[in-house]
C-alpha cells in the first residue's frame, strides 16, 4: 500500500538494515540537524567530514551530543567533498549527503573519474517526492536539478528511476505523466514528440512495470476536472504518480513554486550513481533534509 505522507517514510525504514552517511562538508547548521534527527530516528549512522571545532560548536550551540557522529576533520571544502566519497568507495559509507558546499563541488567528487562514484556512461538525474496539501497522494518528479535538456535515452533513465522511486513508498504500478505545455499531439513541440514515443514504448512493454502517458499537459496529468472538460483519456490523466519533466526550467519552476506557494514538503536525491546521493538546497530546512536522508536510505 502506497504512503501519502513522507513521514510515513520513518516506518518503512524500520524494516530495511541501518545504512551509514557520508556528509560531505557538514558545517552548517541545518544539515547537522537533519542528520542528528535521522541518526536519533534510528534511520542511519554518520560521519561528518568537514572542520571539527566548527561543528561541534554547532552541535553544543543547538544542544545535539556531538558523540552521536564520528567526525573527520577537513576544514578544506573540496577535500572534505572528496573524503566523504573515498569512505563510499572504501565500504566504510553507503549513503553521500551535501552540506555546507555548492552543488558544482559536489557533483565534481561525486563525477570525478579516478575518485567518484559513477560508472562509465550514467546517466544522473535528481529525483524529488513531493506531498501537495492539494493533491491526494506524492506526487515523484524529475529532474530539477542535474539535466537541463534531458535528450529520449536520458529519459528512458530518468522514467526508471521515477518508477523505482514510486515503487519504494508502495506504489505497485507507477502511473508517469510526460509533461509539456499540451496534452496535443503537436510535431513541432519535441516534448509532444518524445512523450508520445515514451508512451508508445510502455503500450508495447519496452518500459516496464509502470503506465507511461504523453504529452500531457500539468493540469491534464494531475486535475481531474481539468481531464473531464478536455476529455482527456487514458490511465495517468488526473490520476499521474510521476511527473517526467521535459527540461530542467520546467521541473525547477514546478518544484519552486510548489514549496514556496502551495506549502508543499519534499525529499530529494540524485539517482544513477552507485550510491544514493542527497542533494538539497542549502537554504532547505532540516526537516526537508530529514525527509531526503530517509528517501536516500529508503532506496539504498
């Protein structure tokens, strides 16, 4: 049975073994918060790379037992970066986490070709689970964050990770909306173009163990009234699990606007690498960052 909260998350884990975290660069605040509250849920272990005096004081200023974590001290951020990936690829971690460094030095340790944790020729994407006070159940998008213009082999890969998403919070056959600005068959609009092909391919089972529709139109994909005045058809519309956006402008607006206007929660983290990784904004909450520790634990 699917959830439809992500706190739900919290108990599906009890049933999975305890992974531990690598945070890389684990100097701010609130992602030494998230991480204490996911270690205190009992949903992982953790140790934090980054400048020791810093954080522990960070620690005792926000009553946390700094004992909780073990902690390496690299007060340099990209070498920080790079360690908290050397204790993935040495076994010592299998969860990565970012903390208090841009996305670029992240994903340069997480890409880098002698040191990282990629294999030859993946495709990354960043897989984000929303809960809407409007919509009925979490809706799982892509991507918002890694692919500006996602071309049809990298969404064939980033449609699987959604499943594989919807999947692990108990959604037994993923319904995924290919999304464009019309649920119109239009030849001169490639997302139109590559969600009618995507939908094609999963009528004939090249894309298995969900539904893909498209092109969909946003409103056509998740309102049904709207699906009812268009007379729309199909077994996504109104009713969509997975959002596949068509560029990252589109999925970045939606996820923005979606916590900044419509009051929704999120839990995200970048699939394709051989781990988990957990990427969020810096000026995310801790309890989003909460949220994404347990989402990368869930699917570890």
């Amino acid at each position: 049975m699917a959830i439809t909260k992500l706190e739900q998350m919290f108990d599906l884990l009890k049933s999975k073994p305890k992974k531990r975290i690598s945070v890389a660069f684990a100097n701010d605040p609130h992602t030494i918060e998230a991480v204490y509250s996911a270690v205190e849920k009992g949903i992982v272990d953790a140790t934090l790379t980054g400048n020791e005096v810093f954080i522990k004081e960070i620690c005792a200023e926000h009553h946390m037992d700094s004992a909780k974590f073990e902690i390496l001290n690299e007060p340099n951020e990209l070498k920080a970066a790079s360690l908290a990936v050397k204790l993935i690829n040495d076994g010592k971690a299998g969860l990565l986490m970012k903390g208090s460094l841009s996305t670029d030095k992240y994903m340069r340790a997480i890409l880098n070709k002698t040191a990282g944790i990629t294999n030859e020729g993946a495709v990354l994407s960043h897989v984000t689970v929303m809960e809407f006070p409007a919509y009925h159940k979490l809706l799982t998008i892509a991507d918002v964050a890694i692919i500006p213009q996602p071309d049809l082999k990298q969404k064939i890969k980033m449609v699987g990770y959604l499943v594989a998403v919807a999947k692990a919070i108990g959604v037994e056959k993923p319904k995924v909306a290919a999304i464009a600005a019309t649920e119109q068959m239009l030849a001169g609009m490639p997302a139109c173009v590559e969600g009618a092909i995507l939908a094609k391919m999963s009528d004939r089972g090249q894309i298995p163990g969900c539904v893909v529709d498209g092109p969909l139109s946003l409103d056509a994909a998740i309102d049904m009234e709207s699906v009812q005045i268009k007379k729309v058809t199909g077994p996504v519309a109104g009713d969509a699990d997975c959002l596949l956006f068509p560029n990252i402008e589109s999925g970045n607006v939606f996820f923005k606007g979606g916590t900044k206007l419509a009051g929704a929660e999120l839990a995200a983290y970048v699939a394709g690498a051989r781990v988990p990784c957990v990427l969020t904004s810096r000026g995310d909450s801790a309890l989003t960052k909460t949220y994404s520790i347990a989402l990368a634990a869930l699917m570890a």
